[in-house]
C-alpha cells in the first residue's frame, strides 16, 4: 500500500466518527463555560449586594447613624460592684437605658469558645435591650476577635488584693448586710484569715489572689496560672487600650463622678444617685476583722500578691491621672488636685474640669 492510499483509507474509515467526536465534546465545553460564566455572574452579584450592604453598615464614606451604646462592667467579686450597681439600677429608668445580668454557670468566670460566640452575638444583636449595661462576674472578652463592627465599651472596677481577699474569705462565713439571710458556703465556720494563714490552709494561699489580672486579662490560658508574667502585662495591655475607664474600690465616688461626665447618657446623676441611696447599697461584708501584721507580712512575701499588687498600683495610677485632668471640688479649685486625692471626705458632688478643645477651620464653608 502507498502512502497516498492509506491516508485516502484512514480518511473514508475514521474522518466521519472523529469529526462527530470533536463536535460533541466541542458542544459539552460550550456548555461548562456557559454554566461557569453564569456561576461567576451569580457570585460577583452576591459579592456586590454584600459590599453595597458593608457600605451601608458605616465606612467613612457612607456612615450609618451609631448604634445606641453598649455598656460591659465586668466585675470582680468583693470589689463594691454591688454598690455601684445599685446606682446603675436606680438610673436606668430615668436615663432610658436598661441593665441585664450575665449569670454564669456555676459561677465560672471563664466561658467556652462557642459560648463566648454565642455572648458576642446575642449581646451586640440584641437591639431592643440598647442602650445597655451588662454586667457579671466574667473574664474579658475580646468583642473584636469575633468580628463584631462595633464592640461595647468596657469599665470595671479594682481593689487593694489582700484586702479583697480577706473581705471574700470572711463574706463566705457571714455574708453581708445586703442579703443577710442567704445561707454562704462556709456558714458556721469560725476560722479567722490570720488562723487561716498561720495553718497554711488551701483557702488562704496567696494563689487565690491571683484574680483581677486574669480578669482584665481574658480567656487566654496563660491569664489563669498565677505568677505568670505574660498575663501581667496584657492585663495592664487590655486596662490601657480596651477599657473605657476603671476605678479602685477605695475611691468609688470619683469613679461614679467622672462617668457621670464621661458617658452622661447613662450616669447622669449618678453622684447624687450614690449618696441618696448609700446606706442602701453599701454593702458590708459582716465580721470582717483586719488580719494581724504577721499575716500581712507573709502574704505579701509571696511573687503572686507581688504581680497583684503591681497591677492594682498600675490601675491607681492611671486613675489619679484621669482623676486629676477631669474632676475639681467645688467649693475650692485652686487645689484641685490634692482635694480629689483625699479619701474620707464627705460626700459631695464633683463639678467637672470642662471641655478644652473646640473646632475651628471647617471647610468647605
Ligand atoms: C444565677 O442563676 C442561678 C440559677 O438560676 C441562681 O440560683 C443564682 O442565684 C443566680 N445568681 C445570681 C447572682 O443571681
Ligand atoms: C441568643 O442567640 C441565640 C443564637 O445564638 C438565639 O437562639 C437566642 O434567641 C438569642 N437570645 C437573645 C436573648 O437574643
Ligand atoms: C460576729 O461576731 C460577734 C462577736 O465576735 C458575734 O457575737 C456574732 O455572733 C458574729 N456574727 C455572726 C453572724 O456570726
């Protein structure tokens, strides 16, 4: 055979099916790419309304009128939360503004991921309960790391460690006065902190110290082994950069004063609010007795009181400085300082410093 006949040969036998192989397969493409233009159309066009609806939700361009405020007070037991609550309970109808609890299982101070997931999302979603003040026994909890456009503004308060310690310890067999009756852990109990201490029990070892660090630290596991230094600084971190304002125990009136003019739409009146209604909320653990020198002496010997009592110095610092450039006594303001900075004066309402900035040069006129 030459090779002329073959190619003629090939070209009788095959030419036909092949051509019909390539035209239908030719055809199946067309279709694939058809399906897929389509599938990318129907994206772009999800993608669009979604980004038209970021747009929406508030960019320096398009900016969406701010949500009402949210308010997180996450407090630390013993600390006189419960007065300042008081407060907050007494306002909330006059101020429009409305308080929840977050009541935790068992008490636990930290929550799980999806838990914490679930708090985020029900506490920013949840519109009808804005303006709010939600406070509880929790850990911080980072709103940003869960996406949320607009997290709350967080305060809190802090107390001298030992002192709180021992107001827990003695709160856990007497109670206090502002619910008497409620039967406590230890009810019966006789112990006192400095037979406590001198006999080396579990309850009374410096480690139990170890709780307004983690609490202003948050829910990473380093912020729950006492002494570690890393939660030491992230809790100053999160004190400077992610709480609005945090005030001492020791000085609860200033604390109340300067939200008053810092967040008025929810602490208006509330200086008056705190000596109207002291006898009320101050609440006093019941036969607390101060511990004995000795005590004192060994537990500040130990490195967790040391940190404690590191970052509880750090808060005060801080809050004399807020203090100093926001408040003045009214009476005399020439020494206005030093006023602010004395303890166990009577009650009386701060005036505050006043706005020192204004706008000028807006353009375009
Ligand atoms: C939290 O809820 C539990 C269960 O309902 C209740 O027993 C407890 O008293 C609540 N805690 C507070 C502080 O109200
Ligand atoms: C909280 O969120 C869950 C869904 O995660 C929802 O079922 C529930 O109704 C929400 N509760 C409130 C009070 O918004
Ligand atoms: C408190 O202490 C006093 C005197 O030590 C005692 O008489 C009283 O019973 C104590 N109160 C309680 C609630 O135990």
């Amino acid at each position: 055979m030459t090779a002329g006949s073959w190619m003629r040969t090939l070209t009788r036998s095959s030419f036909v099916p092949i051509l019909v192989v390539l035209v239908f397969s030719g055809i199946v493409i067309q279709q694939q790419v058809f399906l897929l233009r389509q599938r990318v159309e129907n994206l772009e066009m999800a993608l669009g309304v979604e980004r038209a609806a970021t747009r929406s939700s508030g960019s320096l361009l398009n900016p969406k009128p701010a949500q009402a405020p949210l308010v997180i007070y996450n407090r630390v037991p013993k600390t006189g939360s419960t007065s300042f609550m008081g407060v907050a309970y007494d306002l909330c109808t006059k101020n429009s503004f409305h308080v929840l609890h977050i009541n935790t299982t068992k008490n636990s101070h930290v929550l799980s991921l999806p838990d914490q997931a679930r708090l985020v999302h029900n506490i920013t979603e949840w519109v009808e309960k804005r303006p709010a003040i939600y406070h509880g026994h929790l850990a911080y909890v980072d709103f940003n790391r869960f996406g949320v456009a607009d997290p709350p503004i967080y305060i809190n308060i802090v107390r001298r460690p030992l002192d709180r310690m021992v107001s827990y310890y003695y709160f856990l067999r007497y109670g206090d006065d502002f619910r008497p009756h409620l039967k406590r852990r230890k009810k019966g109990d006789k112990m006192t902190f400095d037979e406590c201490v001198e006999s080396g029990l579990q309850e009374c070892d410096p480690k139990n110290l170890w709780l307004q660090i983690p609490f202003f630290c948050g829910h990473a596991a380093a912020c729950w082994e006492p002494g570690n230094a890393w939660a030491l600084e992230q809790a100053k971190h999160n004190l400077v950069h992610n709480y609005f304002l945090v005030g001492v125990t020791e000085e609860l009136e200033d604390f109340v004063a300067i939200l008053e003019y810092a967040l008025p739409s929810f602490f208006k009146g509330a200086q008056q609010q705190l000596i109207d209604g002291n006898k009320g909320h101050l609440r006093k653990t019941s036969n607390k007795t101060t511990p004995s020198a000795r005590t004192v002496v060994a537990i500040q010997s130990s490195e967790v009181w040391r940190m404690e009592n590191e970052f509880y110095e750090f808060v005060l610092e801080n809050f004399h400085a807020v203090k100093r450039r926001a408040l003045v006594l009214q009476s005399n303001s020439d020494d206005e300082a030093d006023a602010t900075l004395t303890r166990d004066r009577v009650p009386e309402i701060m005036a505050e410093v006043g706005q020192k900035f204004h706008f000028e040069k807006i353009r375009p006129k």
